[in-house]
C-alpha cells in the first residue's frame, strides 16, 4: 500500500489496517499525549493519543522516507 492510498481511506479503515498489519515498534508519552509507531511492509504509521485515550490523528509515512529522515535527524 502506498501513503497516497493509506491517507485517503476514513480513520476507521486506517485503524482497521493497523490491527490487520501494523507491528508495534514503540510508545512515546509526552505530556500525557500517547504516539504510538507502528510499520506495515512498506509503511511507518503514527498513532497520536490525547490523554483520555483517544485517537486524535494517524499519519502515514513511507518507511524510507521516515527512516532517511530519521538518520538525518541523528547525524546532525
């Protein structure tokens, strides 16, 4: 799946997916905020948490793409 097709389905489908597919890599608590990472074959997703549990947003990344950014962040 591509992030152009994960980000046009409603947020139920996207749920959905993640269940079906989504491997948990980690959880960030900040502020009482939850980011929950989560990967597919091809894909990084972001599970936003407001403090009383529920999902604010999810955002799709490709995994390269996430992972390139991610090295840049670190070199720098």
């Amino acid at each position: 799946m591509r992030t152009q097709d994960f980000e046009s389905l409603p947020l139920e489908k996207k749920l959905s997916l993640i269940q079906e597919r989504g491997k948990l890599l980690d959880t960030i608590i900040r502020g009482g905020y939850s980011i929950l990472l989560y990967w597919t074959e091809n894909l990084i997703l972001e599970v936003f948490k407001n403090p009383s549990g529920q999902i604010v947003s999810v955002k799709c990344f490709d995994k390269e793409f996430y992972l390139m950014q991610t090295r840049m962040q670190y070199a720098s």
